[in-house]
C-alpha cells in the first residue's frame, strides 16, 4: 500500500516577528507580508522572490488562498473553497506563472497583479500567495512529505473604515501566588473591518500604589482580523521578596486610520509567600505559649508565697487562685493574667487589622 504525507509549513509576519521573509525547508520568500491601500476598481502590480538555498532543484506550484485569520499559536486559518468571507482577496490575485523551477542556490521573481473591482466592500481584505511542493510518491509502504511556504497580502480597500477593538477577557492563571511567577491573558476582538495591532503596557502596582514592573502585550505587533478573536499571553517573573496585594492594569493602543484608541482592563492577585507566612504565624504560636506557660508558672509560685507567709502568721484561711491578694496592698496575679490576656488580645486584634489593610 502507498501512503503519502503532506506537511504544510508557513510563516508569516503576521503572527510572530522577522526580518522581512519567510522560511521553509530551504526555500526563502521575500517579503513575507505585503500590505497596501488601494481605491476599489484600481489594480496593484507586485513581486515575490523565491530563493532556493537547498542542494538541489525545487519544482514549486503557485496557489492563491483567502486567509480568514491567524490561529493563537501563529499558524494561519483559510476559508474553505468558494466560501464567502467578506474579506476574500484571493480570486483578485493572478499571478504570471502557475508553476516554477528553481536550481539549486538559485532565485526567482514571480510578478503578480491584483485587480479590485469597483464594487469592492471597504476595509481588510486577506489572502495568501503560497509556493508548494507537492509530497515525493513513494513505492513502498511509508510517507512522502511535502511543503508550503509563501506571502500574506493585506489590502485595505478605502471607504467607511472601522477600527474598533474591544479586550473580552483579562485574566491570571491563578488568583494567589507563592512567587511573582504570574502569567496575563488576555483576549481581544476586532470589531472593524480592517487588521488591527493592538500593544501596549501591564502595570504592576502593589498595595501602597507602587509600580513594582511594567510588561508589554503583543510586542512583535501581531495582527488581528476583522471580526475574530486573537489571545495574547505575557508572563511576569521576578526573584526577590513580594508580599501583598497587586494590581495590573492593562492598557492596548491601535488604529491607524481613525487616530490611536485605547482600551483598558485590571485585575488583582495575591502574592502570599507560604515559607514566610508560616515561620512569622509559627513565631507567634510560640510566643503565646511561652508566655501562657509563663504565667501559669507565676502565678502558681506567687500562690505558693501567699499560702507559706499565711500558715507563718497563724492565719488558717484558704487562699484560692480567684480571691488571693498578695501583701501590703500589692495586685494579684489574677490581676496580672488579665492584664497579659488584655495585651494579647490587642495584639491578636493589631495583627489582623494589619492583615485586613493588606489584603482586602
């Protein structure tokens, strides 16, 4: 039985940053995005070079796809045939050649023309110009693997353009730290017809309203299509001591047509060092009991004096630990446990006063 594989792979400005081309296997695209304005009914003239930097001959196919949109992990997302997206650019596209060879360590230039017609709808319009390498035919049982590398094209057809982006969620992956080791989610929905970048700062403050770190959301300035949602992920990670509550505030600029607009987002989280916290609280229990300790041994010593110096005197009552006094007009040592509770209780009362300003 035969079987073959095919492996498309692709690369695109869009989703990640690089220097201007695209790459597979070999093979070298430039440029790797190509984004322009256009009137409906005008036609826009361009050129793709393919290079071959591979040790032997590349026969390529050109084939042309609407892009719909870009997946979270870079990988681009195509309409299925004759579907209508509203954004289509593809059946606009005529390239000179269906087909290419190029030898090895060489390069080709491969022109192409996209003609817009005059009732074209206003805003993004997405397609892919790809060069495929059809999977080798095998004679055994096993795999062939072919390839497809190519260029994004954006052309933003001019009219009533809307750039409007709207942040659907803005999360941590959990509520309390142990560390400052957060990871910032957020999603964001294009709500225009045209590509947005959204970008922009998180600042970190804590309880006293410091800014601790400053993060940048979508630093390469990856796109957004019309009308989908596109998750960004930036992480915050910090040795040293943090203790409290924090709060980030999030804050995207886009647009280009319609000037800069801004959208914001917050959210709070918990950094609670556990190996801190239970050394100060265990630090606490002990003290408590030293002193409970402590003063149940005075107090029985001091009983003990009363009860020795009253038999001394002739004197045959009964001292109990609830009516003892001591001499000469002295407080009781009931007296003084109640003063010690009292300080106990006002520190306990401190503490969680202190606890409650920290992390409400």
């Amino acid at each position: 039985m035969k079987k073959i594989l095919t492996i498309g792979v692709f690369v695109s400005s869009l989703c990640a940053v690089l220097p201007g081309f695209a790459f597979a296997d070999g093979l070298k695209v430039q440029p790797a995005l190509i984004e322009e304005k256009i009137d409906p009914g005008s036609a826009y003239s361009g050129v793709i070079t393919v290079t071959n930097i591979g040790g032997q001959s590349e026969r390529l196919y050109v084939v042309v796809r609407d892009v719909t949109g870009v997946a979270d992990n870079g990988v681009p997302l195509f309409a299925k045939e004759n579907a209508e997206t509203g954004y289509s650019l593809a059946s606009w596209v005529h390239a000179t050649e269906d087909a290419i060879e190029i030898g090895p360590n060489g390069a080709r230039d491969v022109p192409f023309t996209i003609e817009v017609p005059k009732g074209a709808g206003p805003g993004g319009h997405f397609a892919g110009i790809f060069f495929v390498r059809e999977a080798d035919r095998v004679k055994t049982t096993g795999s062939g693997v072919g390839f497809e590398v190519g260029t994004i094209v954006t052309m933003k057809i001019s009219g009533d353009i809307r750039e409007e982006a709207e942040i659907r969620e803005f999360t941590t992956n959990k509520n309390i730290y142990g560390t400052a080791d957060v990871i910032f989610t957020t999603n964001i929905e294009n709500l225009g017809n045209v590509l947005i970048r959204p970008r922009g700062p998180i600042d970190i403050t804590d309880m006293f309203g410091k800014k601790v770190a400053t993060l940048i959301v979508n630093d390469p300035e990856a796109g957004v299509f019309p009308k989908t949602i596109r998750e960004f992920a930036v992480s915050w990670s910090e040795p040293g001591f943090y203790f409290g509550r924090y709060e980030a505030v999030m804050s995207l600029a886009y647009g280009e047509e319609n000037g800069r607009q801004t959208v914001s987002r917050s959210i709070s989280f918990w950094i609670l060092p556990l190996k801190f916290l239970i050394s100060v609280f265990g630090g606490l229990l002990l003290l408590v009991l030293f002193l409970f300790v402590f003063i149940r041994l005075h107090i029985k010593r001091k009983i003990r004096q009363i009860q020795e110096a009253t038999l001394a005197v002739g004197e045959q009552r009964k001292i109990s630990s609830d009516d003892a006094l001591l001499p000469y007009g002295k407080e009781s040592p009931i007296s003084r446990l109640w003063l010690v509770t009292v300080v106990l209780l006002l520190f306990t009362l401190v503490f969680l006063a202190i606890l409650f300003f920290l992390f409400a």
